[in-house]
C-alpha cells in the first residue's frame, strides 16, 4: 500500500493525462488533498460498485427535512462493513479497494455526486465522515487563488 504522500505524488504525475496542468496539480490539487485525507484515518478504503463498474451513489434524505437530499458514495475501512452495506442495494455488487487520495480526486469528476461518506469506525455503518463536493471545489479554489497571488 502507498503511503499517503505516494498516492498524491502519482495522481499529480497523472494529472495532465486528466487535462490539469502538471503546476496546477502540484500547487492547488495536491494540498486539496492531502488537507482533506489527513482527516482520515485509512490509507485505502473499500467500495460498492455495480457490474458496469461505477461506483454506486446512494441517495440520502435528511431526517428532519425529507425534501432535502443528496447523492453520496459510500467509503468503507472495512471490507466487512462495504460486504454488509451491498446487502441493501438490488443488484449484484462487487468490492473494490480505491486508494484515498483516488477517491477524493474522483469526487471533482463525479458529476451527480454530492459528497464521499467515509466510514472510519469499523462495525460502526451509523456514523462517517464526509467530504462534500463543495468543500473539495472551495479549498481548491482557494489553493488555487494562494498559487496565482503568489505568482502577482
């Protein structure tokens, strides 16, 4: 397993097969990330995806407000824990390990996902923490901003 610093030096070498200039990935994507998964307690996390190999969204209301909803992918520490969440879903599942820093990096790309739920407790499936896309879209805008003042 990458360590979490290896992970993010070899997205950033990816990242213009992606479009994002190599500076780009070094100077705003790079922090992003690394900011965002040092909050985690995982190196790798295991997810539910269909046959087509999609990640699979799941849509969550609000408790006390139904009408309010997103679309979230769920991040398991466990591989025990995602095997006991693919019982919810209708069809058949199959269990990947993606490192985090892949993850993170694919919420900017995953277009009708709001946010990734990280289930760092194992055995606990009531309780994870998230990163919205739009936190990930506002750190990065303000890496981004640090980059180009320190380029004025």
């Amino acid at each position: 397993m990458l360590t979490l610093n290896q992970q993010i030096e070899q997205l950033v070498q990816e990242g213009p097969e992606y479009g994002i200039p190599l500076t780009i990935m070094q100077q705003a994507v790079a922090p992003t990330l690394l900011d965002l998964a040092k909050d985690l307690n995982n190196l790798a996390y295991f997810i539910c995806q269909n046959p087509q190999e999609n990640w699979l969204i799941t849509t969550i209301q609000h408790r006390t407000k139904p009408e309010l909803e997103k679309k979230v992918i769920y991040a398991f520490a466990e591989e025990v824990d995602a095997i006991e969440m693919q019982k919810i879903f209708e069809e058949k599942v199959t269990i990947i390990s993606v490192p985090v820093a892949e993850l993170i990096f694919q919420l900017f790309a995953l277009k009708p996902v709001d946010s990734i739920i990280f289930m760092d407790a194992p055995g606990n499936l009531a309780q994870g923490k998230e990163i919205a896309k739009q936190t990930l879209f506002d750190l990065f805008q303000t890496k981004l901003q640090q980059f180009n003042n320190n380029l004025a």
